[in-house]
C-alpha cells in the first residue's frame, strides 16, 4: 500500500507546488494590474489635463472648432517639416544671394577683362563675352605653345647657322688658300687648272713613254739621240725604201717557194738515184742550193726586220706629232660649223686609219657621208692644222686659199677669216676671191687686213 501511495503522494505534493506557484504568480499579476489601473488613470487625467491646455491654446484661433484632438499630432508633424522647410529655403535663398553676387562680380570682372583686351562690349551679352573671352585665352595659350615651340626651333636653327657660318668660314679660308695656289679667281677656273694639269700629267706621261719605246726601237742610250736621228731621217725616201723592201720581200718568197719546190723535186730524184757517181753531184747541188736559200732567208730576215724597224718609227713619229695636228683640226672644225661638229678623230681599219667628224650629240661620221660644205670645212680645218705643224719645224711660207669658203655661210665665213688672223701671226695668209662680201667679212673680223684689187 506505501508503495502505491507514494506515487500518488509524490503528484500531490507536485500538484500542491504548482497551485501554491499559481496562487503566488496570481497575487504577483494582480499586484501589476493594479500598478498598470493606477498607470492608466495617471496617464488618462495627465491627457485630460494635456487637451485641457490644448484646448486652452488653441483657443481663440482658428483651429479651435476645426481640429480634434487626435489630428494635433499630424499637425506638429507638419509643423515641424514646414520649419525645416523653411530653415531650407533660408538656406538655398542665402546660396542664390551669394551665387547672384558672385555672377555680379564675374560680370564686372569680364567686363574689365574685356575692356583691357580691346573686346568689344557694348551690346553684346556678358555669358557670349566671357565665351568669346574663353577662346581667346585658348587660342592665346596655343599661340604661346607655338611661339615657345618656334623659339625654340629658332634657338636650333640659330646653332646651326652658327656652325654652318663656322664650316663657311673654313670652306671659304681653304677656297682662297686654293686660289692662291692656283692663281685664279674663281673655283670653275681652278676645276679647270685642275683639269689641265691632270691633262698635262698623262701627256707627260705618254710622252715619256712614247720617248722609252722609241728609244728602245733605235737602240739609242737616250731620246736625244733619238731625236736626232728622227730629225735626220726622210720619211718621204724612208717610205719609199719600205715600198721597195716589201716589194723584194715578196719576191723572195716567191724565190724561196721556187727554191722548195725545187728541193722537193731533187730530193724525189736523189730517192729514185742508184749509187754511181751522180749521188754527189746531186748532193753537191743540194747543198749549194741550201746555202743559197739560208743566204736569202738571212736577207728576207734583215730585210722584214729593216721594214718593221721603219714601220714603227714612222708610226711613232706620226703619233707624236698628229696629236698637236688633230687637236688644231679638231678646234678649227668646232669653230667653222658653229659647234655642230664637236671635233675629230681616227678609227683603224685594215691597211690604216679614216678620219671620223664626231657630232655635237656624240654621233659620229665618216668624211664619205659628210655633206659638202662640211667636207669643204673639214679640208680647211686640216690645211690650217698642217700649216701650223709645218711652221712649228721649218721656216714659215705663205698659206694660200682660192675661194674655199664659196659654199660658206656668213658667220661661218667669219670663223674662218678670225682663224686666218690667228693664223697670220705665223705666216702671211693670201686668201683669193671674187665675191666682195667676203671682203667686207675680212675687214671687219680682222683689221689689219689688207685688200689688194687684180687687175681684169
């Protein structure tokens, strides 16, 4: 039985508890209820009393019979946001007085700006003043940009004037050191001493060389020796004995061919001979004529080397002298055809040379295709170089000419009589013709000209 009860006991004792903690949270919420009543009723007579003063101030207005209670908290929320309102409308106010001030004085001072810039301000509006102003400061500011960048070019350019002036000054001192050397004026004068004495150098030069091979074709011990021997040399009788020799040395080889044939002939019978007494006299004769063809080889050999001997002293004879000839030629033909024919030269061919007129554009001609007149000047151009090579050497005879320039026109007509005057300075110049204009021509290119009237 204590076992059963006491469980139930146990719940009892729970129970109890638990409805003693019911009673005592009871007592402890009506003790907050009645602090809660008392609470309400202070808060309910302080709102009595709070609407009581409402009432009492909002007395006499017009919001006395127009609002409740209940609505005076909306209007003290408006109330309150119409007052930030307004402190924000002070504020923005105080902003746009300032902002008002700040243009006025922006104004004035664009105004000043553009008065001291020479910008026109009357009827124009202050923004478009200040914008137009704006411009000109930037385009002002790139104008300096330019101007510092061009100065500083400047600045360059002055440098390098400097050095160039510095190099000119050199340039220049070493121009006239050059023309001191040189004595001329001018630098295309000293190109053309240059050019002379480079000229000059490589006639030397082949002189000397030409000197050296005739020397050693004489066998001589120097060119004076030479020389001399030249001088006592006639060509003319010289050619003729070479004329002769080739002729005598064709006919020893015809000789020497007969001679051949002849041995060839003795010996095909000395084969076909038995050995009697004939053998030797065959041989006999074959020995006698071997002797006498290694006389005449010897003779051809002499004679061939004799002619070679000649041959090459007349060429370097004629080379020697036929530069100076050619030259005067050449110039006296550039003269006479007026620059249409730069000069002459010589092309070989077989058996000797022919004579070619080289054009003013570098073309040439041989004398066949020349045209008349040209030939007629081309023959005159020789005569005066020949002339000028024979006096070089020989006591100076007069230059006669009969009526050459018939086919000549004016002012080749006066090249040629400026050329006779030069020419006079050598020797006396008889020029012969019926054509009076060619007289007036000769006294007018050269004064000392003298006319003398023939008899008919």
């Amino acid at each position: 039985i204590m076992a059963i009860a006491e469980p139930f006991l146990d719940r009892q004792r729970k129970v109890d508890a638990e409805y003693a903690e019911a009673l005592r949270m009871v007592s402890s919420k009506e003790e907050d209820l009645a602090a809660r009543r008392v609470a309400v009723g202070v808060a309910e007579r302080r709102e009595e009393e709070w609407l009581a003063g409402i009432t009492e101030a909002l007395k006499g207005t017009w919001l006395e019979s127009g609002l409740s209670a209940s609505g005076v908290g909306t209007v003290l929320d408006q109330l309150a946001e119409l007052s930030r309102s307004l402190q924000e409308r002070d504020d923005l106010q105080l902003r746009i007085d300032k902002m008002e001030a700040d243009r006025a004085n922006f104004l004035v001072e664009v105004i000043a700006v553009a008065v001291e810039a020479d910008e026109p301000t009357k009827d124009t509006d202050p923004e478009q003043l200040a914008i137009r102003l704006a411009e000109r400061l930037e385009r002002a500011e790139r104008t300096r940009e330019t101007k510092a960048s061009l100065g500083n070019d400047l600045k360059r350019l002055k440098e390098a004037r400097d050095i160039l002036d510095t190099e000119i000054l050199a340039h220049e001192r070493r121009k006239n050191e050059v023309l001191g050397v040189f004595g001329v004026a001018t630098l295309p004068e000293v190109v053309e001493r240059d050019e002379l004495l480079r000229e000059r150098d490589g006639l030397r030069t082949t002189v000397a060389e030409l000197e050296e091979r005739i020397v050693a074709e004489l066998a001589v011990d120097g060119f004076e020796q030479a020389r001399s021997i030249l001088d006592a040399i006639d060509f003319d009788g010289l050619a003729v004995e070479k004329a002769e020799g080739e002729q005598r040395l064709r006919l020893f080889d015809e000789t020497i061919q007969q001679q051949l044939i002849r041995q060839t002939r003795a010996a095909d019978k000395l084969d076909a001979i038995g050995g009697d007494s004939a053998v030797a006299r065959l041989d006999a004769e074959r020995r006698t004529t071997l002797l006498e063809i290694e006389e005449k080889a010897v003779r051809y050999i002499e004679l061939k080397l004799g002619i070679m001997s000649a041959g090459n002293a007349l060429r370097i004879y004629r080379e020697s002298h036929r530069s100076g000839m050619m030259a005067r030629a050449s110039d006296a033909f550039k003269l006479m055809t007026r620059g249409q024919y730069s000069g002459l030269t010589t092309q070989p061919v077989r058996g000797g040379e022919v004579l070619i007129a080289v054009q003013g554009d570098g073309q040439s001609k041989v004398t066949e295709a020349l045209s008349k007149g040209a030939r007629f000047q081309l023959y005159l151009a020789l005569r005066l170089a020949g002339y000028y090579e024979f006096a070089q050497f020989r006591p100076s005879v007069p230059f006669v000419a009969d009526d050459i320039m018939e086919t000549f026109d004016h002012i080749r007509s006066e090249e040629v009589f400026r050329l006779f005057g030069a020419m006079a300075n050598t020797g006396q110049v008889i020029y012969l013709t019926h054509h009076k204009h060619l007289c007036e021509i000769a006294e007018a290119v050269v004064p000392g000209t003298r006319i003398h009237q023939l008899a008919q």
